[in-house]
C-alpha cells in the first residue's frame, strides 16, 4: 500500500504529568516496548511503509529511537513544530509539505487501532473522495 501515514507525535501530554517530563508519550513503555513501536508493527502489516512524524516536545528522543525505520522495513521522515508547539492543524500543514499527493492517513501517536487500511482507503476511494 503505499499512501503515506502521517503521525502526531509532538504533543506535551500534560495529564501524565511526571511521566513525559522528560520522555515523550509516544517512548513510553508498553507491554516491555515503547509504544510507538508496537504502532509501527501495526501499520506495517498492511504494507504501509512512507511514515512521517509530526514531533515536538522532546521529538529529539522519538527520531532517534525510531531511526529512519529500516527496521520495520519502512521509510521515516520527521517534522517538528519547532520551538512553538503548532497544534494538530499545523503540525498537519507541515508534514503535508513532505509528502506526494492529496491523500494521507493520519494517526495520532498516542492510539492504537486495528483497523483494515485497505479497506478504508477502498470505500474513501469509492466514494470519489480526492
């Protein structure tokens, strides 16, 4: 599949409150593992392999634990909100600068779904959705 995944992954996560002062949410230990790398298993099962993280507050850490995402067989690419966070829309706007095309999934980085991509991208196909 190849339509590109955009991540939100930059957010300060204030209600865990001392937990993400010095980690970002996505890095946080699930089930032995950050959880973004137990998303990363799920959106590499249907295939999608163009990845690019929305980052901010402590995005530093995510890129560097995630690397360019050989190891899941899929390609990263990181955008961060810079030193004034840009919220959901803005953090969207720029991540589209990276990508080709008008379609995109996004995922914030801080759920995990199972979902059938290809049968989403099927119906919003269908539909006649640009």
């Amino acid at each position: 599949m190849s339509l590109p995944v955009v991540v939100l992954a930059g957010g300060l996560a204030t209600r865990l409150g001392p937990l993400t002062q010095a980690t970002p949410k996505s890095l946080l230990d699930v089930a032995g593992r950050p959880f973004v790398e137990h998303q990363m298993d799920l959106l590499a099962r249907p295939g999608l392999d163009d990845v690019v993280f929305c980052i901010g507050h402590h995005g530093d850490q995510v890129a560097t634990a995630l690397g360019d995402g050989s190891r899941w067989g899929m390609h990263f690419r990181f955008v961060s909100d810079g030193p004034r966070l840009l919220g959901t829309g803005g953090a969207i706007r720029l991540a589209l600068a990276q990508v080709a095309g008008a379609n995109v999934f996004v995922a914030t980085g801080d759920t995990y779904l199972e979902v059938d991509y290809e049968a989403m991208l099927a119906d919003h196909r269908h539909a006649g959705s640009r």
